[in-house]
C-alpha cells in the first residue's frame, strides 16, 4: 500500500475462481519470506506459483473452502482460504468441528494487524454460522506480526510442527511404524525429497529413533507434531535437535468476537 490504510477504504468480499491469480501471487511472496525461517521446510519448489494457481482457482470454485478477498482502494491488500476440515495432526483426533486457515495472506506483514484481523474475523464469523466449534490458523514460528495479531484476536498457540532434516537411506526401507506418514511435500514445496510425518495423537517419546525411521523410509524431513501443553514432548525435540517450523494457533467459536 502506497498510502495509510483506512479502515473506512477497507472492504471484506468472497474470493471468486478469478481471484485465484492473486491468491498465487500473495502465496508466492509468503513462500519466499517464509523460506528464510526454516530453509527445508519452507523451499518454495521450481515454478511454484505456476503449480498452485490450478489448484487455488480449483478451491475457490469448490465447496470444500471458504475464502475472502480484502481489498483497500480495490487493490488487493490480502487474502483468506479455510478449509472446511482439520485433517491433520495433531487435531485430526480431535472431535471438535473446526476450519482450518492455512491460505492466509497480506501484501505487507504491517497490514496483519488492520487487513489480517479483519480478514480473520470475517472467517471466524462464516465459521461460526456454519456450526463449527473453533477455528484453527498456522503460521510460520517466526512471523511474529501474525502471530502478535492471533494473539490480540484471542487466538492461542495450541501447537507446533518440529522438523530435523535426515539424510535418506538409498535404498529406502517401507516405513517401519503406523504411527509415520511418508510422502513427498506439497507441489509448491520442495525440500528435497520424501517428508515423515509422525501421525498418531502422542508426540514419539524417542525423537531421535523417528528421525532415524523416516530416514531409513527415503524421508530428507522428520515431522513431529506436539501440543503446546506437551512440555515434555517440546523438551525431547529440542533435545533431539529439532526446531520449530510452524504453529496451531486456534479460537473456539461458541462466543462472538472477543
């Protein structure tokens, strides 16, 4: 934004297939800031964005999201995509109904608290109107100014994906453990090879044995999952030389907003 932003030239609007074009070049950005944050995890993969534009106007033309479009002076100042399911873990156990925002995106980490909160809150309100019970956002650990703006919206750090690079066996070994996804990353990612998942409602006690698994599965990334209330299990990981890539920030919905 090239002037102060006024809430009164602010508008919340539904995202149509033909915003899909600048959902791409909001998450293209994001990508390349978040890359800096963990260099594995996040490393936007060859044509990234070329990838994820048939996907997000697929999305956006769907059922299966509900996205918005804010915009300041009809210039795109950000964007939000929630699916209509957590599925993964660690509240893919969880039984309550919730959506969850991962597509979530401003043209400048100084808009998080004026667009991002709008935006966030106009999620949370179609959330609440569709029977969900919470509403859970992921962040990059490090992006402070949208962690900062969660927090003052009454969202809280309820969990974190830890991650520890591996080094793959050749050849790779069936994964030994149920409790252990493999598969590659997300087209728009590309961290080198195959990811581990640890899938299961417990945190591995023995994250080092995991790291070893997923390595011995072909996996260049060890995942874990954790509870923020699993300080033990927080404890382990670090210990095991894992750090903190992304985080679960989630409000329940039984209330309007705080």
């Amino acid at each position: 934004m090239d002037q102060p932003l006024s809430p009164a030239h602010l508008a919340v609007r539904a995202a149509a297939p033909a915003d899909a074009p600048a959902l791409a070049d909001l998450a293209d950005a994001r990508r390349r800031a978040y890359e800096a944050f963990s260099p594995v995890f996040w490393r936007p993969a060859p044509r990234a964005r070329a990838k994820h534009l048939p996907y997000l106007a697929a999305c956006l033309a769907g059922t299966a999201h509900t996205a918005l479009i804010a915009e300041w002076r009809h210039q795109v100042a950000g964007a939000a995509m929630a699916g209509h399911r957590a599925g993964m873990p660690p509240f893919v156990h969880d039984p309550a109904r919730s959506w969850l925002l991962d597509d979530f995106y401003v043209a400048a980490p100084d808009l998080w608290v004026t667009v991002g909160r709008a935006l966030v809150e106009a999620v949370a309100d179609l959330a609440r109107a569709a029977g969900q019970d919470r509403l859970i956002v992921v962040s990059a650990a490090q992006d402070a100014a949208k962690t900062a703006m969660l927090a003052q919206a009454g969202f809280g750090h309820k969990a974190s994906w830890w991650v520890r690079p591996a080094k793959p066996a050749r050849p790779a070994l069936a994964a030994s453990s149920p409790a252990m996804r493999v598969g590659p990353a997300p087209p728009v990612y590309d961290p080198g090879g195959p990811v581990a998942l640890a899938w299961g409602p417990h945190v591995p006690r023995r994250p080092d044995t995991f790291c070893q698994e997923a390595a011995a599965a072909g996996a260049v990334l060890a995942v874990v999952p954790v509870r923020t209330a699993d300080q033990e299990g927080t404890r382990a990981l670090v210990r095991a030389g894992y750090t903190e890539a992304s985080q679960w920030h989630a409000r329940p919905l039984g209330t309007a907003r705080p």
